[in-house]
C-alpha cells in the first residue's frame, strides 16, 4: 500500500507525467470499449456522403458516407497496438545487444559497435518501405520490420549504461566471487541500468505510431485494419471543402504521441538524478 502511495505521489509530482498518463489512459480505454463507444460500423457505407459533424455523425463522414468517429475510436487500436508490441520488442533487442556489448567490452563492443553505425546509417523507413512493399503490408509484417529497424537508439543507450556499470565496485565483487558474465549481466548490469531504457521506450512508441500512420498514408499499411493515417489519406481529396475527414484523425495521432512524449518527459525528471536535484 506504501509503495502504490509513494507512486502516486510521485507521478503527481510530475504535471508531464500526469498529464500524459491521463491522456494515455484515456486513449487506452477508447480502444478497450471502442465497440460500445463506436456510433456506428466503422466499414458501414451510408447514403450520407461528406455530411459535416452533426449530432447524428459527431466528426461527420468521408467520401464513402462512413462515420470518421467510429474509424478514429477503432483507428486507436491499431496505432496503440503497433505502438507498443514495436517499443516492446526494439527494447528487449536493444538491450541485450547494447548490454552485452557494454558490458564485455573489447573486440565484442567494437563489432557489435560497428553493426549499431551501419544500422544507424541506413534510410530506415525508406528500408521499411522497401521489405513491406516486397514481403507485403500486413499489420504483423508492419510491427516485425519496424521492430527490427529501430532497436539501435535503445542499444547505443544500453550500452552506454554497461560501461558505467561495469567499473562500480558491487560489478567488481560479483566478480571476484565467481558470478558469470551472464548472470552479472542479467542480475546486475541489465536490473541496474533499465530506468533510461524504460523512459527511451516512450518515446519509441510515438514514433512507431507515426511510422505506422506515415506507411498507412501513403498506402502500405495493412488494407484490413482500420488506421489514422489511412483515414487522413483518403480524405485528403476532399480537402478543404470536408476538413473534418482529415482533421479529427489527425488531432488523434497528435493527442496520442504527445501524451508518450509527456510521460517519457516526467519519467526522466523522475528518474534522472540531474533533475531531481541529486548528486
């Protein structure tokens, strides 16, 4: 109970973090509910084609009369989904590999160093562009290849922590004692060296939803999944006489990644011993 208080009063400390995690909660439970809320089949075509928000359609329809508030509610699910499971598996990738690199040092780092710079050199979206216009856009397709592509930022900040760790003196006694390089990895190096990967990971998720909405506009998302970008694209021809088809979707994708942003914000003033004052 303590320690759920001492949460909650640090995130209050913090207005980014709240206000972020507000904004992010809301957002999670639109797409939890997003069939209750949702005022009609968002792949329904109506009689109604272009009409403006009104009552009967809150943001109004598109050019195929379908309700954009019921595409951006269930639009929510696919961004969010993408957003996650891609930070989810770059950190996991870029940890291990920069905490091993860190870590071992020598040849290893160097190596491992070198294949972070050629990565890091590489056009990545246009390379994502690249295998899903090959290997096809489907929304598993989407979330592997990005996740795949946008591990470095975490690796080269994993690795930077491995180094600092590697020369404290607990790193030192675990190994006098015999511990191996893995299990001071894993029980030292990785536990002690998370919190800026966890905050990084923030911030890897607003740009894997933007990346998603980016592929969906120019029309390498997945066809069967409804996506913010997708609705900003085929309402873009109906600018600027129907502003609303693009408009609402597109407050949603900014209203979703500042929200990411602001919760990586506060959780580096809580985390960062420089902003809380801290020697």
């Amino acid at each position: 109970m303590k320690n759920v208080q001492y949460i909650l009063k640090k995130i209050c400390s913090s207005k980014e973090l709240l206000i972020g995690i507000t904004i992010l909660i809301i957002l999670i439970l639109v797409a939890i509910l997003s069939p209750f809320i949702a005022t009609n089949d968002p792949y329904f075509l109506n009689d109604d084609l272009t009409a403006r928000p009104s009552s009967k359609y809150i943001f109004g329809t598109d050019g195929l009369g379908r309700d954009v508030f019921s595409m951006v509610v269930w639009g929510a699910r696919t961004s969010l989904k993408v957003g996650i499971v891609v930070a989810f598996i770059s950190s996991i990738i870029g940890t291990l590999i920069g905490g091993i690199a860190g870590y071992l040092g020598g040849k290893t780092d160097k190596i491992i160093s070198e294949i972070i710079n050629i990565f890091l050199m590489l056009p990545t979206f246009f390379l994502i562009l690249i295998i899903i216009a090959i290997y096809g856009s489907s929304l598993t397709n989407i979330i592997v290849v990005m996740a795949l592509t946008s591990w470095t930022g975490t690796a080269r900040l994993m690795r930077s922590q491995a180094i600092s760790l590697r020369e404290r003196t607990f790193i030192k006694s675990a190994q006098t004692i015999g511990e191996g390089n893995i299990r001071i990895l894993f029980r030292h190096i990785i536990p002690n060296g998370i919190f800026p990967i966890i905050a990084d990971s923030t911030m890897a998720i607003s740009s894997a939803i933007l990346s998603e909405a980016g592929l969906s506009f120019l029309g390498l998302g997945d066809p069967n999944v409804i996506s913010w970008g997708k609705i900003i694209a085929n309402g873009k021809v109906y600018l600027p006489r129907s502003w609303w088809i693009c408009t609402f979707p597109g407050l949603a994708i900014v209203c979703t990644v500042l929200s990411f942003y602001l919760i990586g914000e506060g959780m580096n003033h809580l985390l960062n011993p420089k902003f809380n004052g801290k020697d």
